[in-house]
C-alpha cells in the first residue's frame, strides 16, 4: 500500500490549527493584553504555526516525489473509499498535473502568510493565534477540494471553505467595512454553491437506477454521461455561475475588491490567489469533461464575459486610490485571461491558463504581500497609494521587491507571468483571434497601472510622515554630498527598510517568478498533457494554422513570384 500523501496534506494543518490554538492557552499571562502573554504565548503560536506550515511543505516534496510526471494527465495518487454510500458520495482525492500544482501554491504560500502575519493584529497575541490556526484550517480545505474526485465531495468542500474565509475577513480583517465585505463575499459564494448544489443533485438524477451505486458520484463515472440538450445546458450554466462568482468574472466579481480593501493583505493573498482558483479549476476539470456539449454552446459568451473582465479590470485598476482595492482589480483581469484560455479549447490555452493559475497565485501573492510591507511602515497604516512618496530613498530593497512583482503583473519577459500569458494568446488567436485582439490592449493597461502605482508610491519627494523632514533638512544644509544624505534619510526616517523576515517572504516569491520565468519547463510538464485531456474531453481539436503553409518541396506557379 502506498502512502497517502494527499490524505496526509488534507490532515495535517488540521492539526496543526489545533496546536496553535491550544498553544499558551491557560499559561502565563492572557494573551490579550498584548503584552506577549509570557512564556506560552504569542511567540509560541507563531513558531507552532510556523513549523506546521513548513512540515505540510515536506509533506508536499514527498508527495511530487511519488507523482510520475509521463502520466500528468492522469489523476495520480489516489485513494477512493466509502462516505455515504446510500446517495453515491465518497472519499476520493486524486490529482493530475494542474490539481498538484494548485495544491503546491496552497501549501507554500502559507507559511509565507504566516511569516508576513508575524506582528500583525495589532500586536494582539491571542487574536494573532486564532487567525494562525484558522489560516491553517483554510490550508486543509484548499488542499482537499483542488484533490476532489467526487462531485458531492468537491461541493462540500467548496462550500466549508467559506466558513475560515468568512472569519479570515469579517474578525480578522483591517478595514473599516470589513464585516459588510466579508457578508457580500458570503453571500455572493452561497448563492452560487446553492445553485450548484440543485445541478449536483439533477446530475445525480441524470444517471439511471439501475447504475446508480456507492460510488456514483466519482468524476469518472458521471463524464461522458447521456444527456439531454436542455438539461446539459441548465446544469452547466448552474455549476458555471457558482464558478465565476468564485472566480471572480464580470459581472459577479463586486465582492473581491471590497474583500481586497478590507482584508489583511495574508488572507487576500490566500483568497485571491489560491480560494478563487476553485473558480478556473472547476470550470476546467467539471464543466468541460461533464458538459461538453454545453459548454462549446456556451463558450462565445463565455469569451466575451473574459474579454470583458480582462479590460474592465485593468482600466478600473488605474483609477484606483486603495493599493490593496487596486490589486484586487488586477486579479479581476488575469482571471480573465484564465477564462478565456480554457473556453478557447485549444491544447496551447488550456495549458496557459492552468500554468497560469499558478503563476497568477505567485505574482499576486508577492503584490499583496509586499504592499501589505508598504502599509506597515505608515505611522496610519493608510492603504491610499496619494500618501505615500519617495520609499525608494528610505527603503530601496522594499521598492525594488514591489518592482518586481508588479512588474510580473505586466508580464515581463523573464517573470513566470510572461509565458502562461502568451500562452493564452497563441490559444485564442488559434480559436477566437477576434477576441485575442480585443484583449490585447489589456497588455499596455497592465504596465500603466503597474508603472504608474511604483511612481506614486517610491519616486518624488518623501512625505513628511514618512521621513520628509529629515531629507529636507539633509539637502538644504548644502554641505553633505549625496550619499549622506541618502544615509541620514534611511537613519532619521520613521520608515525602515525590509526586515530578515519580510526579506525572506519577499525573496522565497521573487525568486519563484524569476526560476517560472526563465525555466518555465519545470511546470509546462505538469499542464501539457492536462491541457490536451481537457480539450479531448469536451470534444475539439487543435485548429489548423490560420494561414496555409506551402509544402517544403513545392515551386512557384507560372506567373507567381519567384
């Protein structure tokens, strides 16, 4: 019997959440007084959490370690067992190429998260340990739903995971609104899970009695199912919508700027870049192979919603005053290139938009977590980019790290982003070149909102809150040359470079983006063979070149150009 990795991923922050919780608690002193709580306290948790997150993360080596790369299409490392054998439903967890790098972004983002978090709430230790373990919690679900091989099972989950994430916003959150923020997120999530539910159960239905057994739920045995044009329709459009809320596709992405906003930057990190991908994943691995009809009925609606979403996104991103509501729009964008890469069903975008996924997740994840640094180092920690100035100056490893990864936003060449996004170019030009070139501009939006965030917050003058004063008084003296007063700035100035541990989480997510960039084979092979099942699966092919190409031996024709 082989071991079980994935069961092993889903369990463990389970209990590790329960060691973090339970550290301290009814020893020394009460953690709220934030004063450290004594020796059982709030440095305990954060090393207990710590050092769950890191264990999960050898567990995921292990885990890759027995995943054969030649058979990536295929679902791998499975286990299958009995749940509820009376409605069809069971435990069954298995992942391709694209579920075990999604479950690689859930597992090494968080301790990232937990290191950000490490003097946030508000120097509360009891409150900073109760947001750790449920930070852990939302690992195990993330872990298991992008596993699931049973639809109920897959539902479940997708509907537990409000739970933590409803908590992470409305008692964790920073923002002034953030309880109003986390109710919309729940609201908009169990509308669409509900409507879901009722396609779960038709589908359920669809599968005649006599088949019917304790494992009728499994994926396997639900695709390639009879059915009817009209019903196959209703019951994608169903699992469809409850996908793009989560996704978040225009129009029924309101809710994720206001989560951004609100949010801490750790639990928008987790939220944006891992929970919505459920989004994308679920149209890709349950709406394609269960309703293929339907989906290539639905697919040029679909396309225009993503082209929507790919430039509404961008141009409601530059108008921005809030970083973390500016960044939230910007994933409002990528996830629409995602999209449009799965429903142009070509082998070429379907794997851009699932190497996508992932490189979105850590491009994302170091822009929310790198300007949630930004807003610690205001004495107001204001999120409005118009307060901000001059950082470079005061902290140039701070402002070198956001370059970056807002570059990597815009798609640099030589950031990971670069290619998933050319990728789903070259797959839509093949399938909707109409569409592609609308959602090119999108391109140039990108690097305006990017360029123009970096130039607002880390060049001109520093603001006196943050160290204006002191650069004054260092160039108005006349006498000291440059780089003194550079150096008096960084020492006078109440702003401070990055610190060991945020250099840690900043370097860990540069230094990802640079090694997808430049050597993006070590994920292509895990989306390659996923990409071509997919579009097998709901019934296309790769289209053929869009211009003829003449034979290698062929000669000019009588009166043609030699």
């Amino acid at each position: 019997m082989t071991f079980p990795w994935l069961t092993a991923l889903i369990v463990w922050p389970l209990l590790a959440a329960l060691a973090t919780a339970l550290t301290g608690v009814g020893r020394g002193r009460p953690a709220a007084t934030g004063t450290g709580a004594g020796r059982f306290g709030g440095t305990a948790a954060r090393v207990v959490a710590l050092a769950g997150a890191l264990v999960e993360v050898l567990l995921l080596v292990g885990a890759f370690t027995a995943f054969d790369t030649t058979r990536a299409g295929e679902h791998q490392l499975a286990e299958t067992h009995d749940w509820i054998p009376a409605i069809g439903a069971s435990y069954a967890v298995g992942v391709d190429g694209v579920g075990l790098l999604l479950v690689a972004l859930s597992v090494g983002l968080v301790p990232l998260v937990i290191l950000a978090a490490w003097r946030e709430q508000g120097g509360d230790d009891s409150r900073l340990r109760r947001y750790l373990a449920v930070v852990l919690v939302l690992e195990a679900f993330m872990v298991a739903v992008f596993a699931a091989r049973d639809v109920f099972l897959f539902y479940v989950l997708f509907e537990a995971m409000l739970i933590p994430a409803y908590f992470l916003i409305g008692g964790f959150g920073q923002g002034a609104q953030r309880r109003y923020a986390a109710v919309k997120f729940l609201l908009y999530s169990l509308a669409g899970g509900l409507i879901m539910l009722v396609a779960v159960i038709a589908l359920y239905l669809q599968v005649p009695a006599a088949e019917r057994g304790p494992r009728t739920f499994l994926t396997e045995n639900l695709t390639g199912l009879e059915l009817g044009t009209t019903e196959g329709r209703l019951m994608f459009a169903a699992f469809f919508l409850a996908f793009a809320i989560k996704a978040p596709l225009v129009p029924v992405h309101s809710w994720l700027p206001d989560v951004a906003e609100n949010a801490t930057p750790g639990t928008s990190t987790l939220l944006v870049c891992v929970l919505d991908k459920v989004g994308t994943f679920g149209m890709l691995t349950l709406c394609l192979p269960l309703f293929p009809e339907a989906s290539r009925w639905a697919a040029p609606f679909v396309i225009v919603l993503a082209v929507v979403s790919i430039l509404y996104g961008a141009i409601l991103a530059i108008g921005q005053s809030d970083l973390l509501r500016l960044v939230g729009y910007t994933s409002v964008s990528h996830f629409g290139f995602i999209v449009l890469g799965i429903f142009t069903f070509t082998s070429l975008g379907t794997s851009g938009s699932s190497l996508m996924m992932l490189n979105h997740g850590i491009s994302t994840g170091a822009l929310f977590l790198v300007a949630g640094f930004v807003i610690a180092r205001h004495p107001a920690r204001s999120q409005r980019i118009a307060d901000y100035g001059g950082l470079r100056t005061v902290a140039p490893v701070l402002g070198g790290t956001f370059l970056v990864a807002a570059l990597s936003a815009a798609a640099l060449p030589g950031l990971a982003t670069f290619v998933s996004e050319v990728m789903v170019f070259l797959g839509a030009f093949g399938r909707a070149p109409v569409a592609a070139l609308v959602a090119v501009p999108a391109v140039v939006l990108a690097a305006v909102y990017v360029l123009l965030t970096y130039q607002r917050i880390f060049t001109g003058t520093v603001p006196a809150h943050l160290g204006g004063d002191a650069a004054r008084e260092a160039t108005d003296d006349g006498t000291p040359p440059l780089e003194d007063t550079v150096s008096r700035t960084r020492e006078d100035a109440p702003v401070r470079d990055l610190d060991a541990r945020e250099r840690t989480v900043a370097g860990v997510l540069v230094g990802a983006l640079l090694v997808l960039g430049l050597v993006p084979g070590l994920a292509l092979r895990y989306v390659d063979a996923p990409g071509q099942v997919a579009v097998e699966l709901v019934g296309e092919s790769d289209p053929p070149p869009v211009l003829g190409a003449q034979p290698v031996d062929a000669r000019p024709t009588e009166g043609s150009l030699s």
